[in-house]
C-alpha cells in the first residue's frame, strides 16, 4: 500500500513539474523597456525610449494596448496598437524639462501567435525608468556670425560655435558656398571672395546671420594721379597701392577721354598729346575720389612760346617788318624804273 502510495505521488509530482516547466515560457513573457537622456540646444532633455520583445519560446508577437508616460509628455515612434516581432525593438521619443532628473515609460502589452492575428491570454504590464539624469539641461547660447570688409573686396566672415555639441554652419553668397564644421566652443573665419554680394551665413535651416555686402573700409589707401610733362609729352601716371581692389581710371584732357585698370601694387601711365589745357582729370572706379594731374611744359622747350603776356607783342612785331619789307619793295621797285628811263 505504501508502495502504490509512493508512485502515485512520484508520478503526480512529474505531472507537475512538467506543467509547470511548460508554463514558464508564458509566465515570463513582458515588455522590456529601455531609455536614455540628452541634453537638446533648447534646454530639454530628448528621452530615447525602446520596447523590445524577447524570445519565449512560443514565437509570440507583442502587442502594445497601453503607454503610459511620465510627466504627461507624449511618446512619438510607437503607440497603442504597435506589433514587435520577437528579439526586435521599436524606437520612440519623449522630451522632457530640462530640470528632470528622472522619468519612467509605463507599457501594456498582449501577446499574440507567431501570425500576429489570434491574441493569447497573456498580459504583461512593466515600468521602465531613466534616472540620474543631471537636471541641468539649459538652452544654449546662439552661434555668432560678424563680417569686416577688407580693401582688396573680400569679406571676412567670423563664426563662433558656443554651444555644448558640434554644428556645421553654412556660407553663402553669389557663386559661393561653403561649409564649417566647428567642434563646441570653437570658432574660424571664412574668406567670401570678392563679389559674392549678400552673403548669409546658416546652422541647418536656421539664418545665423546675413551682410548686405562689401563696404569700402575707411582706412584703405586711395589710388593717386600725377602727371610727367615734356615739350612734346604728357603722361598721366595712374597707382594702386598694394592690398586694394583692381581700379579703373578714366583720364579726361580736353577733348582726349583714356581709360585704363590698375592691378594692386600697379603704376599705368596713359600718353596724351600735349595742348593748351594744363590740368587732366582722373576718374576712379570704387567709389574713389577724382584727382587731377597737372601738364606743366618745361620753360627750356625751343621756338615761340605758345601762351603768354609778350605773344602780342610778337605779333607786332612781325606785323610790322612784314610792312616795312612791303615799303622797301615798292621804293625799290620805283627807282629801278627811273634808272632805267635815265639809261633810255
């Protein structure tokens, strides 16, 4: 009797550990939930939530019925309905204030058959929480973009990065574009050649900064005229200091109009003919002041002089042995003809 006694049991125990062994897979089945923080540029904190669903040996589906976040804050990337397969996760984002310092995603879920369509009995509830987070997120200071015209038509473009991550920036202008990657707190200066007018200067999608343009800084030397004079020449000799910007010079003497460019660090010397006008005027490009070159004719040049107080004088003078060679001619003439009466 004790034997029998003894089996039965020996074999209802089996039973049970069996069932039990069995039903293990099932028990265990649940959400399982993971989450990270990082500090966002608009002081809040991005949460990265992932629900996963693991293998219970049932190949079961997971089915999320129920998100309950923390702090009222919604989850974007996954909801109510959501099916994982199993040992896959799906991926969602919650922002919080930047003074959190801790923060949990509550999920219900059902399992389902390995097709997904015929739903089990088996519900899981669990928490997953994000904590020790340093509850210090602040915005970040704006990057900075400052421009300074130089003489030779460039524009140099000044970028600050202050804030806490890395930022590539952008700048633009007419037939120019280029990018800068500027690690935290760092800052550089881009060269905008000449020309590229309106320039602007952009974090992602985000206007930094614009500049209308390049402006004439005050302390750039001008170009200067001076003339060089011959009895027979004039030259007008046209510099562009060095550093500036190509000029154009329009050289106007009397009815004589010129025009000749000057690269920086030049002298060109445009020839003209020499006249009654002493004094050219010399046209620059760039918004430069006019200058005026002077001919002044050597007072050592041979022959009459062409201006002066004693032309008239000379004039006279001339007028009048042009008159007396007239007088003697006729005088001569007449006594010619008388000798030769006498001599008849």
């Amino acid at each position: 009797m004790k034997r029998a006694w003894k089996r039965l049991l020996t074999i209802t125990g089996a039973i049970v550990i069996g069932v039990l062994a069995t039903a293990t897979p099932a028990l265990a089945c649940h959400p399982i939930i993971t989450g990270e923080a990082t500090c966002q540029a608009n002081g809040t904190y991005r949460i990265d939530w992932q629900v996963g669903n693991g293998d219970w040996g049932d190949h079961w589906k997971q089915k999320i019925i129920e998100v309950t976040p923390d702090l009222g804050g919604p989850v974007t990337g996954f909801g109510v309905g959501t099916m994982i397969n199993i040992n896959s996760t799906v991926n969602g984002v919650q922002y919080v204030p930047g003074n959190t310092t801790e923060v949990f995603l509550k999920i219900k879920s059902q399992w389902y058959d390995s097709t997904g369509t015929h739903a089990t009995n088996e519900i899981q509830e669990r928490t997953g929480w994000v904590t020790h987070i340093p509850a210090n997120c602040t915005p970040e200071p704006n990057p900075t973009a400052t421009f300074r015209s130089n003489c030779d038509g460039t524009v140099n473009a000044h970028i600050t990065n202050p804030g806490r991550s890395e930022a590539t920036f952008t700048v633009t202008g007419t037939g120019f574009t280029k990018n800068v990657t500027l690690a935290s707190g760092k800052e550089t200066d881009v060269t905008v050649p000449s020309g590229a007018g309106k320039i602007t200067v952009k974090k992602g999608a985000t206007t930094v900064n614009e500049f209308d343009g390049w402006i004439k800084p005050a302390d750039c030397a001008p170009p200067t005229a001076i003339g060089e004079s011959t009895c027979d020449g004039f030259w007008v000799k046209v510099t562009n200091p060095q550093g500036g910007m190509p000029v154009d010079a329009t050289v106007t003497y009397g009815t004589q109009v010129k025009k000749v460019t000057v690269a920086p660090g030049k002298t060109e010397a445009v020839e003209l003919s020499p006249s009654s006008k002493t004094d050219a005027t010399v046209d620059f490009s760039n918004g430069w002041p006019s200058a005026t070159a002077t001919y002044a004719k050597p007072a050592d040049c041979p022959g009459l002089p062409q201006t002066g107080s004693n032309t008239a004088g000379y004039i006279g003078t001339g007028m009048g042995m042009v008159a007396l060679g007239t007088i003697v001619f006729f005088l001569a003439r007449r006594r010619f003809v008388q000798l030769r009466r006498l001599a008849q």
